[in-house]
C-alpha cells in the first residue's frame, strides 16, 4: 500500500500555518511580481552580478527598469524568497536561481501563465458546469485538444513544451517495456504528433503501427511520419473516443496510451478501457503510461500534479484531471482487464501500468 501523502512538516505552529496562508493569499500578486523580474531580465541581471549583488541605483542606472518597478517586485521577491537583501544590494537567492536556469521551473512558469492563469478565473464556473470555461481566454472552442496546434502564441509554445517536457524522458527508457511481448501489431491511442509511433517504428522494423487519434492531431503526425520515411508501416484511425459507439480497430497485440486517459472523466476512461479490451488478441496486452499524484517518491512531484488538475478543468475538458493509480485500476478491472506490473520511477514522474485480459 503507498504510504499517505502529506504536505504540511509535522507539528507546525499555529502562527506558522497563518504565514502559509498568507503565502495562498497573496500567491497571485507574487506569482506575477517573480514573473515581471523574470522575464525582464532583473534575476537575470542579480545572476550575472554575483555574489556581490547590485544596489538599485546600478539596476536603475541601466534604464531597463523605472525605480518603481524594481522596488515593487524586488521586494515581492524578497518576500518569497527569490531574492536577499544585505547591505543595500540585492542578490538572486536559491530560488532564484532556479527560476533561471532550472528548466522545469520556467517551463512550469510559462505554461501557467501563458496557458492556464486567465482561464483558471473561471474554474468555479467550470466545477460547476463540469465544462472548461476558461479555455474562452484562448478562443471560441468547446475543448482545447482539437485545436492544439491552433493556439494563440505563447499559448501554443508553451502548452507543447510543457506536455514535450515530461513525456519525453520517459520514452528512452520504455521501449524495452513496449517489445517485451514481441508485438507485431500495437495501437498507440491518443498518438498526438506521434513522437511515440515514430519511436516505436524505428526501435522495430517488423511492428505494424495503428495510430488513433483526432484528425487534427493525426495530421500533424502523418506529417511527422512521412518526413521520418516511417509512415509505410503506420495506419490512421481518425476517432472521437468521447463518441461511445466509435470502434477501435481488433487484433491489437499491444495497446499504448501515454498521458491520454487524463483528458477524460471516469465514465469516459472505463467506456475508452472496455473497446480497448474488445481491440485485443487473446494473449494482448495493454500499457498505460502516467503521471499519477499518489506514485511519486518526492512530494515536489507530487506537489506540481496534483495542481496540473484545475488546467484539465478550466482550460481542457471539465472532467479530467490527474489521477491517482488507483482509480486506473479499478476503471480497467471493471472493463475486463487485470493488472500484471506496476514499474514506476520512469523520466521525471511516470509509472507504468502492464494490464492483460482477465
């Protein structure tokens, strides 16, 4: 059994409780004040300068920044820690120098702000309407996966480097874990821009690949396939998996879904569990690779993606988010299919569950 998750140090102060609510409070005012020195090149400016820190009339004599400005968000910096602070000159502390050089820092950062933080004034709406509301300060659609590639900038940019980021360093190391059975006909559902197929394609000439997806997404990945000289040996199933009676095709030795059934509610992943069981040869099996909250061995992890659920809500599809394991399980078991392996620790926060026809 995983051992419960807690977030807060065991006997915390009551008046230390109090500051961290603040924290929640005012997480907005400083979200954007950490943002603003950022992205203007303040931290970076603190960076270069040291140890020796800067005063603020060298800030301000740059003419980069009014005096104003620097004050207000230095000291929200200050404030949270990005920051010091000692005899007149201002220094990047720890956190700082992750906001400039820690990669999944500024991609979190981005895809915050450029995705998710106007849409997320609508997520009491969205709970409510069980619709992504939010997703309107993108532009007019019902749900965002349709029109990824169709994002507003930085949007786009950033919705892409974010799912990039963490998919990717799972694959290296996962292939092994694909060809263990020795498929020769694998289904990757939810293929995307087909990163996956093209590397399964290369890690085996003899698979036969059966991408399914929306048409915009699959179009991109015919694109990618074609440029790779792979797209021979891979079939496209366009398919609305939120359409109960779309069919996937049979005789599946191998079914893969990477960070797909996220995007649905519970209803939608036990109906998606059931036809992937109907697509399976007798002895297929299915693997699901995900970032589920209750796996993670740092709560930092833990942390991040437990908060990645509201942008599924506001922004995505109204009903997903990311779930735990276990949910998984009990969703797959109900459609017809029983757990073989669970193998966790893959890229940053991935598990991967290994199901079979029960």
């Amino acid at each position: 059994m995983l051992e419960t998750k807690k977030f807060s140090p065991p006997g915390q102060r009551a008046f230390d409780a109090r500051f961290e609510a603040q924290k929640i409070a005012f997480g907005p005012v400083v979200f954007h004040c950490v943002h603003y020195a950022w992205k203007r090149g303040v931290l970076q400016a603190l960076a270069e300068a040291g140890a020796q820190g800067l005063t603020l009339d060298k800030l301000e004599a740059t003419g980069r920044w009014s005096r104003y400005a620097l004050k207000l968000v230095l000291e929200s910096c200050l404030s949270a820690g990005v920051v010091l602070l000692e005899g007149g000159r201002w220094q990047l502390d720890k956190v700082g120098f992750c906001m400039v050089s820690d990669d999944i820092t500024q991609i979190n950062f981005d895809f915050i702000h450029d995705v998710c933080y106007q849409g997320l004034f609508e997520l009491e709406r969205s709970l409510d309407a069980g619709k992504p509301l939010g997703l309107a300060h993108l532009g007019d659609w019902a749900s965002i996966y349709p029109v990824l590639s169709e994002l507003p900038e930085p949007a786009r940019s950033s919705w892409f480097a974010f799912d990039h980021h963490y998919s990717d360093t799972s694959f290296p190391s996962i292939l092994p874990d694909v060809f263990a059975t020795a498929p020769r006909r694998l289904m990757d559902i939810g293929a995307n821009t087909g990163k996956f197929s093209l590397a399964a394609l290369a890690h085996d000439q003899r698979v036969e690949l059966h991408l399914v997806d929306l048409p915009q997404q699959l179009a991109v990945a015919e694109k990618n396939l074609s440029a790779a000289g792979l797209h021979k040996r891979a079939e496209l199933h366009p398919c609305n998996l939120l359409e109960p009676a779309a069919a996937l095709p049979d005789g599946m030795d191998l079914v893969w879904m990477s960070q797909f059934l996220s995007c649905f509610g519970e209803a939608e992943i036990a109906s998606i569990f059931q036809r992937v069981a109907a697509s399976l040869t007798e002895n297929g099996q299915v693997l699901v690779l995900d970032t589920f909250w209750d796996r993670q061995r740092y709560d930092i992890a833990a942390f991040c993606l437990i908060n990645t659920s509201p942008y599924f809500t506001a922004m995505a599809s109204g009903n997903s988010k990311i779930y735990e394991s276990t949910d998984y399980i009990r969703l797959a078991e109900a459609a017809g299919l029983r757990l073989l392996t669970v193998r966790d620790g893959i890229g940053y926060c991935h598990s991967l569950l290994r199901f079979a026809r029960a």
